[in-house]
C-alpha cells in the first residue's frame, strides 16, 4: 500500500519548493516522496537503487538541485556565477571522458577528519568522479562528469556542512589562506588579553581566599571574570564548536569534539557558580587553555602557509609580458606593447629581457642567452639557450634579449603541468596516513569512555575536584599530534624532493621508496644521456641512385611526431636540409622494435636490422652491420618492401652523473641492474663503466616486464627508472617507478616520478629522505602515543590543571611539526 506526501512538501532531494504543475513525485520505500524536477527525482531513485539511502539521513542540508533550476532557486545558490564559462575558463580543467577538474582551497580544515567528512559528502554526490583533499596544505582537486552536476552545486555542497572553498587558478596570486590566517591571529589576540585579565582577578581571588575576602568582593570579580571570558567562549574558542558540532551531527568524532565539551563544561559551571554565589570557579582556565590551544593552532596554520609558499613558489609569474609586433629586430620600440599574460596565445610574440622572468612557454626565434632552469628542474647551473631552442615559463632569462614565440600559456604551460602533478600527488594518502586517521578516530572515542569513568570516580570521591580533573583529561589527551604525525612530515619531504626536481606524482612513493632493495634502470635516456646524433650512413647493399641525405629524409619522415631520441636526432639533423621534404602516412609505431609508414605507394620499414628485415619481406638477407661495430653504435635499419636501404649509426654516452649515482646506490646495499631494448653491439661496452654484473640486451617491452615480475615473485621491491616513453608496461608494474624526461611531456608521463633534472644522484638522495621520512613518522606517531599514555594517568590523577593540560597538549602537537622540519636539514646524502 503505498501512501500519499502531504500537499505543498518541499522537494525530498533538494528542499526547493515543489512547483504546483507538473508532478515529479516517486514512491521511495513505500511513500511518496515529493519532487521539484525530473532531475531531482532521477538522482534520489539512484541513491536508494544503489543502497545509499544513509545520505538523506546523515545529509545536514538538502541537496543541491539537478535539474535545471528556475530564476529563485539561482538566486538561492551564491555559487552561481561559478557555472558561467567565462570565468570557469582560468579555473576548471578538461580532462578525457568528458571529465572536468578544479582546484580549490577549502578553509575552516583543522584535522585529517575534516578531510574525511568532505570527501565522504561529496562522494555522495551524482557526477562525482574523485575527490580528494589534503588537510595539511587546505587544498583538494574535485573531478566530476560533465553535464551531471555543476560547479557551484559543489561549491555550495561544500558550504552546506561548514567549510568555504575557493576555487584556485594557475595564475592565482592572492593566497586564500590570508584572511583565514588574519582571522585567526584575531581570536588569538582576544584570548590572550582574555587570559591576562583573567589572570589578574584570579590572583585577586585566590589571595582573598587565603585572607578571608568578603564574599560580595568576590562575587564581584567573578562577574567581571564572566566579562572577559564570555567572549573568548563566543568568539576565540567558536572554531572548536562548530568543527565539533557538524562532525557529531555527521556521526563522527574529532579532536574537536573534547575540545569543545570541556570549554563548554568550564564555562557552563563556572557561570553556574558565579550566579548562585558559591562554588569553584574555572575562569582563568577556560581563557589559558583557549589561548595555548589556538596558539598551537596559528603556529600549525604558519607552517602549513610555508608548505605552500614552497609549493607554489613558481607560480607568480609575471602579470604582464612585452608583445613584439615588428620581429625583424626585437629591440625595444614604439610599436611594443605590455599585454596581460592571459591575452596572449600561441604564435604570439614577445620579448624577455636580461633577468626578467620568462612568462610562458615558447620558441626561441632570436637571440642567445642563459637562462636557469632551477624551478623545473632542481638545477641551479643555467643553461644556454639560443634560436630553435624551447623555453619554459617560470625560468629566468639571465643574459640577453629574447625574442620568444609563444608556444603555451596559462594551464597549458609545463609549470602548470609540475604544480597540477606536485598537488595531485600531495593529496594521495598513503597507507602510513590513513593508519594515523583509523587511531586517531578510536582514540577519540576510547578517551571520551575513560574521560566519563573518571569523571564518575571523581564525583563519588571528592566532588569538588571532578569538573577541572575530567577537563584536564579532555584537553590533555587530545589527539592533535596523532593526527599531524604523518601528513606533515610527508608535505615537507615532498617539498624537498621537488626543489631537487624529484617531481613527486604519486604520495605512495616515499612509504615504497623507503622499502625498495632493488634498482632497474633502462639504458638509452636513461644511464645515457638520450641526446643521439647521427654519425654514419651505411648504404651497402642499397642501389647506387639512393643518396645518404634520401635515406635520412625517409627516416626523418617515418619518426615524425614521435619523442624518442632517435626521432629527435634525425629531425636535427643536418643531412637532411638541402633534401625536398617527404611525408610518410599511415605511421605504425611497434614498441621495442621500430615504425612502418607510407611514403608515396611504397612501405617502409625503421628500427631494429632484425625486425626490419623480417617486416620488408628480406628474411634470408644476412645482417651487415656498419663500419662502427666498435664505436658504440646505435644501429637502425631502414628498408622497403623487399629491397634494403641502408643502416643509420647513432652514438650516445652516458649521463656525467650515472656512475655516481649508481656507487651510492650501491653503498647503501640495493641490488642495481639494468634491462635495456638496445640491440647494438656497441651497447655493452657503453655500460661497462658502470661496472654492472646484471643487465641484459635486446629485451622487447614484454621481456622487461616479465623480469621486473620475476624480481617481485622473488620478494623484490623494485625501483624502475626508464625514460618514460618505451617503457610505460614496465614503469606501470614496478613498485615505484621513475620517468626521465622532457619537461614537456610531463602531461604525458604516467610514471610516479618524474626525475626533471635528470641528475641521477636524485635518486639515492630520495631513498635517503624517504628513509628518513619513515623514521621521522615513526617517531613522532610514537611520540604522540606515549604522550598520551604518560598524560592520561596523570590527569586522571588530578595531578595536571587545565591550563597545564592546553600547554601540553599543543607543545606535544608544535613538537610533531618541528620533527617533521628536520627533514629539511637532516635529508642530505651522506
């Protein structure tokens, strides 16, 4: 049977006012719940058809509307001028699959359940794809379909439990967390005049109680007391009530929530006892213990604005850039103009002059100069950059003029694509962080148990002393520290590898790196420099008409639009200016073993001698390799259906810091072993400075997985650094992986590490600080659990005041960031 909603309900999804024409209403468990849109009545028969009907439960506030709102309920949405395209343009992110992403800084955080509530209500959310949220640095990254739910829905689903997000664009200059920083420093500053007059009076009335004060005299302090001390409750201490209030309406327990209930206790008691006359009094203990809390708290937000002043130290670019109108000569002129960076597009202009910062990615089209690259990479040495050379934005140009043809801007810039991956990895939580969430919500509960026995002892033994010792347990065991011990430590090691240009992609990686006993590395790009050149031409074998330059303008043609350094060495190259350009179609590009293509009517065949001459049809030709067999040569074929064409010879080194890179590994007892696809002969004796005892040759893509899970079926934690192109199955299997590359394939490159500096001693220095890091946790988790455990018994002892307990409770919580600190000092390899 099912029964009837009352007329004129509100719409059960939304609250909106349910329109009189047009009925929308759907039987939800045997009643008819009300709708205001089909939109609405499609989401909430989703929510109960796949089981999450808690969400209108536990829900603080209706739910954003889904379909398409008329002109009230817009007006009832603040958000929405966040949906106009205009302005979600410098904000939101396309991504594949109809995707979008942004950015957003979420204020009013205070612990890692904070965290926990915003994704568990988000998650809730149709169209939601991933959420997630970093309560050290205040930021999270929302991703959603397209189409299914709106920007300002989020924005206003995220109000709807307490907390203000900002979304945040690459070009944002204004930090969001200043006013919430001022805001702070204010309630601090009420709390610690509070706390002083406060401290006065109570001086007053504990001398007058040794000396027998008057009781008007007194009740007359006690009410001044409530003067000061009321405003600190309302005002100072409003941030622990509502953290505490919208997680217990959540079901969820937080630091906050003892916080909370012992203020709320002191206060109440002791306005209880000054308006009968009698009784304690806990006035200068609600003020203390409210102003050392919140100084703990300011000092922890301080830190974390540090943390992200280094993570976005790279972002203040320039706001306006020096367009060039006239490119024949790029010095200064009438005729220049200062535009907006955001005004500029790609084939545009500009001109950067000696030290100025260089605002966008671009081409080079004239001048020479020395421009550092330390803010992408790590390194401080400049480097020289002259016509036809790529530049970044963010980097500095050191010397000369440039003139630059802007290639990328804004979001599309390489910088952008280093923040958006240093972010998305800071908001990963690893296993060492979620285990710190699981004790600290336990423990919360456990204390609240201990902290109701203690009272009940007390009340029963000495009735006088129960209120303040069961505030002292509140206060004391406070789970701050428990709950800081991890993500702090994991932001400042982030940060440090980053400055080395050890690109974080994935947080997982320093809890893996520490573990790792095995290092594989792949050869060309990545023990070797990567930067091939073309220094022989075989043509035995081919006709005589075929010309060197013929043969390297085909295979320039076959590699176009690939990365691979065979490609670039052949688009480089200079046998191939004065030959008339060829177009290959149809490009095929096998891994591990070359690329086919049209060219005109005919097939041809790039890449290994064997693969060609089985793929051109020429199986019973026997191989001649070139004349530098012993030269460390690089050898690829070229060949077309049934007829060989010739075989081109690339050199390569290896990279000036490999051999060091590899002894440091070494010294620290981690197994090193190279798997490479290069099939030369010339490729051993390239490595053999490298002095390693196990590597092999010739290996296809498969080959070297299967080895890598070889390496893990035998109990191998497996450290795999490859360049990021060839080796994408490799990379993907190991238990952490590293992707040398260029800086602009970074959007391209899934590996969990980017090395962008391309020094190799970044890696025994990563395993250092991830050592470290894992120390550094281990220590402080221990620490807060300790702490507790020696606080509680004292507490409960009645041996800790109040105020004792505040002190405590926030040096133990600045102690856990400031053992997260040495890492900045301590992380040197040694």
């Amino acid at each position: 049977m099912t029964i009837s909603a009352p007329a004129n309900q509100s719409c059960y999804h939304c609250g909106l006012e349910v329109p009189q024409h047009g009925d929308f209403s759907l039987v939800i468990q045997g009643i008819r719940r009300a709708m205001c849109c089909p939109g609405c009545a499609a989401v909430a028969a989703t929510i109960f058809e796949n089981g999450l009907q808690s969400f209108y439960k536990f829900r603080s506030a209706p739910s954003v509307q889904v379909g398409e709102n008329n002109h009230s309920a817009a007006q009832k949405n603040p958000y929405s001028d966040w949906d106009l395209e205009e302005i979600q343009r410098d904000f939101v992110s396309q991504m594949d699959q109809g995707l979008l992403s942004v950015r957003l800084y979420i204020g009013n955080i205070t612990c890692a359940a904070c965290t926990w509530l915003i994704e568990q209500h988000l998650g809730k959310l149709p169209g939601i794809d991933r959420i997630a949220i970093n309560g050290t640095t205040s930021r999270g990254e929302i991703i959603w379909t397209a189409g299914t739910i709106r920007l300002s829905q989020i924005l206003r689903a995220i109000k709807q439990i307490g907390y203000d997000a900002s979304p945040m664009s690459h070009g944002s200059t204004q930090s969001p967390e200043t006013d919430e920083s001022r805001t702070l420093l204010l309630r601090l500053g009420v709390a610690g005049l509070a706390m002083m007059q406060t401290g006065m009076v109570a001086i007053a009335l504990y001398a007058g109680s040794f000396q027998g004060m008057q009781d008007e005299w007194q009740n007359l302090l006690r009410l001044v007391s409530v003067l000061f001390v009321t405003p600190v409750v309302f005002y100072s201490a409003q941030p622990f009530f509502t953290s505490a209030w919208r997680n217990l309406k959540m079901r969820h327990l937080v630091m906050d929530v003892p916080v909370a209930l012992a203020i709320a206790l002191a206060y109440g008691a002791s306005l209880w006892a000054t308006l009968r006359g009698g009784g304690e009094v806990y006035f200068d203990s609600i003020t203390m213990f409210s102003f050392f809390l919140l100084l703990g708290r300011f000092t922890e937000q301080r830190l974390r604005d540090k943390n992200l002043l280094l993570l976005n130290r790279g972002t203040l670019l320039p706001p306006v850039a020096t367009q060039v109108f006239h490119q024949e000569d790029f010095s200064e002129s009438k005729a220049d103009m200062q535009v907006p960076i955001k005004m500029l597009s790609a084939g545009d202009f500009i001109r950067v002059n000696a030290g100025q910062i260089i605002p966008c990615d671009g081409i080079i089209e004239q001048g020479t100069s020395q421009v550092s690259e330390a803010l992408l990479t790590g390194e401080s040495k400049p480097l020289t950059k002259q016509a036809g050379q790529t530049v970044y934005g963010g980097t500095v140009n050191g010397a000369n003029p440039l003139l630059i043809k802007v290639s990328a801007t804004g979001e599309t810039t390489c910088l952008s694509s280093i923040v958006k991956l240093a972010e998305r990895a800071a908001l990963d939580k690893p296993q060492w962080a979620m285990l710190a969430d699981r004790i600290a919500g336990y423990f919360i509960a456990t204390l609240l148990l201990i902290t109701t026995a203690v009272a009940i002892y007390w009340w029963l033994h000495e009735p006088d002393r129960a209120l303040w010792i069961t505030l002292s347990v509140l206060v004391v065991t406070c789970p701050c520290a428990l709950s800081l011990a991890t993500p702090t430590a994991l932001t400042v090691a982030s940060n440090i590898l980053r400055a080395r240009g050890f690109l974080i992609n994935r947080m997982h990686v320093l809890e893996a790196l520490a573990a790792v006993d095995h290092v594989v590395f792949d050869k060309t790009g990545t023990l070797t420099e990567g930067d091939l050149k073309l220094v022989s031409v075989d043509t035995r074998g081919a006709s005589a008409a075929i010309s060197k330059q013929q043969i390297v303008a085909w295979a320039a043609s076959l590699e176009r639009g690939s990365q691979h350094p065979i490609a670039i060495a052949l688009q480089n190259n200079d046998l191939r200016e004065n030959t008339m350009a060829v177009t290959a179609e149809d490009q095929q590009f096998i891994t591990g073993s070359g690329v086919s293509g049209k060219i005109g009517s005919e097939t041809f065949y790039l890449g290994s001698p064997a693969w060609v001459r089985d793929m051109a049809g020429l199986k019973g030709r026997t191989l001649n390799h070139s004349e530098n067999l012993h030269s460390q040569c690089i050898e690829v074929a070229l060949a077309r259906s049934g007829e060989w064409l010739g075989t081109l010879c690339f050199s390569d080194q290896l990279r000036p810091t490999a051999v060091e890179a590899v002894n440091q590994l070494r010294e620290r007892g981690l197994k090193v072993s190279l798997l490479s696809g290069d099939p030369s002969p010339g490729a051993a004796q390239i490595i053999e400075p490298l002095g390693l005892n196990e590597y092999q040759l010739s290996l296809q893509p498969q080959q070297k997985f299967a080895a890598v899970r070889d390496l893990q079926q035998r109990g191998k934690r497996v450290l795999m650094v490859g360049d990021g192109i060839n080796d994408v199955p490799v990379l993907q299997t190991a238990d952490v992986s590293v992707a040398l590359g260029q800086a602009s394939d970074l959007s391209q490159i899934h590996a969990d590490v980017t090395l962008l500096s391309g020094d190799l001693r970044a890696l025994p220095e990563a395993i250092v600080t991830a050592t470290q890091t894992r120390r550094i946790i281990k220590q402080n988790i221990l620490w807060a659990i300790g702490y507790n455990l020696v606080a509680l018994p004292l507490a409960a002892a009645g041996y800790v005041p109040p105020w004792a307990a505040a002190i405590g409770m926030s040096g133990s919580s600045l102690l856990v960031m400031l053992n997260a600190l040495r890492l900045a000092s301590g992380a040197k390899l040694k």
